[in-house]
C-alpha cells in the first residue's frame, strides 16, 4: 500500500505550499476518508487536527442559542479546515461538517504552525489564504442579498461539482438549502426548474450535472469572481508540494 505522501496531493493549498517545507512536512501528513455527515471540528473545542481536502465538501455551520444553524461558508480543495487554530485560536467558532463524500490530507495544528515559523513563505501563503477566506465570506454575503435563488442554485451546483470531481454525486435537499439560505420548498422549485430545462438529473439525492455550460450561463458573477480570486491566491510561484519528490 501506498504510504500518504507518495500520492501527489489534490488539494490547492498544499500543491503551493513552498518545496522546502513540503520536505519537512510530508511523513506528517495522513490520508482519511471523508465521509457525509462526519462531524471535523466541534464549536468551543479544540482543533487539533487541520484538513486539507483533495475531494469532497465541508460547510461551516454556525450554531445559534437556540439550536438553530446556519451554513457560513463551505471548503472544498481550494483550502484548509481550521484554519482559526492555526492562527492561534484554541477554539473552533464553527461546527465543519462533510456535506460531499472524498478524501483528505490531515496533519497536526501544531505542526504546520512550527513550520511556519521556519518558512517565511508558508507564513505568507497561510495569510494569502486567510485573505482569500475573508473575502469569500464577504461575496457570499452579497450573493445572498443580492442575486436570484435560481443564480445561486446555479453557483453552488457548480461548487458542489468542482471538488465532488465526479459527474454525479450524493447532495441532499437539506444540504443544499442550506448552503442558499433557504427553506426546502424553494429550493424544491429551483430545482425542479434546473431539471426541466435538463441542466441537472435530481433523483433520490443523488445529482447528475447533464450541461455544465448551461449552469455556467445561469451563474451569478460570484462563481466567477472567487474562482479568479483563488487563482490570484495561489498564483506566486511558491513551489509545490508533489508527494513523490526525492528526498
């Protein structure tokens, strides 16, 4: 069997990290299945583990007094779940929960956190991703408020579809009214509308994108403009982390 770093990583934070401390960082990564439902840091815990996924979804779920939650934002392969105890938060804000079946690279808060301490460029590209999650936070926020549920839909279809990484993928009803903000009746109607005019098969939860340019079309310009900010993120040529290199 393979032992973790002798696969090359899916994961977009990783690929960038700098070559030097991907040396140094690669025997303490561990490959673990994400599986729906599982439950990765807990509100007012400690996270002591931080992930990287190289296929699946989280959402990040903010609990309210009364039990109520909402999602604030989800990561797939473009980034990393706790992200706040790196930075030296000891408790997690948020609940981070799998919504999308993958995988994932998982490593010890307090080593990655040595690392940078000996890594000027990995201090940097954990700052440019702290950059990146802030303004994520801020364009879903003015989504919400200001475009069609039928863009949205649109936009988080293909979210889900970029790090499912597969045509078709298990994605409940729950799951993704969540995501919108909405309740499942609407929803409900914003998909039956994306099936009638076959830009998605939807049945018993399990989605099949059938024209992933027809969902392209009916995006909001949100999609468009956090893919073109990530690549601005990982743009410097800080290196790579290819599993596999020599020693």
């Amino acid at each position: 069997m393979n032992r973790p770093w002798q696969v090359e990583a899916g994961n977009r934070f990783l690929l960038a990290v700098p070559r030097a401390a991907a040396r140094r960082l690669n025997d303490q990564l561990e490959v673990i299945p994400l599986s729906r439902g599982t439950v990765l840091t807990h509100p007012g815990a400690c996270a002591g583990n931080l992930y990287f996924p190289d296929r699946g979804l989280v959402s990040l779920l903010k609990i309210m007094e009364d039990g109520r939650t909402a999602e604030v934002g989800c990561i797939g392969t473009e980034g990393m779940v706790g992200l706040a105890a790196l930075l030296g938060m000891e408790q997690a804000a948020f609940e981070s929960i799998v919504q999308l079946d993958g995988s994932a690279r998982s490593i010890p808060t307090s080593v990655l956190r040595a690392e940078m301490e000996k890594s000027p460029a990995l201090k940097e590209l954990v700052l440019r991703y702290q950059y990146y999650s802030i303004n994520r936070l801020a364009q879903t926020a003015a989504c919400n408020r200001l475009h069609t549920l039928r863009e949205r839909c649109c936009r988080w279809l293909l979210v889900a579809h970029d790090n499912a990484k597969a045509p078709a993928f298990t994605l409940t009803h729950e799951f993704l009214a969540l995501m919108m903000g909405v309740n499942r009746p609407s929803l409900s109607l914003a998909v039956a509308a994306l099936q009638k005019r076959r830009f998605i098969e939807y049945k018993r939860a399990s989605l099949a994108i059938l024209d992933r340019a027809k969902l392209e079309q009916g995006a909001c310009e949100c999609y468009w403009t956090l893919r073109k900010e990530c690549d601005r993120v990982y743009a410097l040529p800080m290196g790579s982390l290819t599993l596999s290199m020599d020693a």
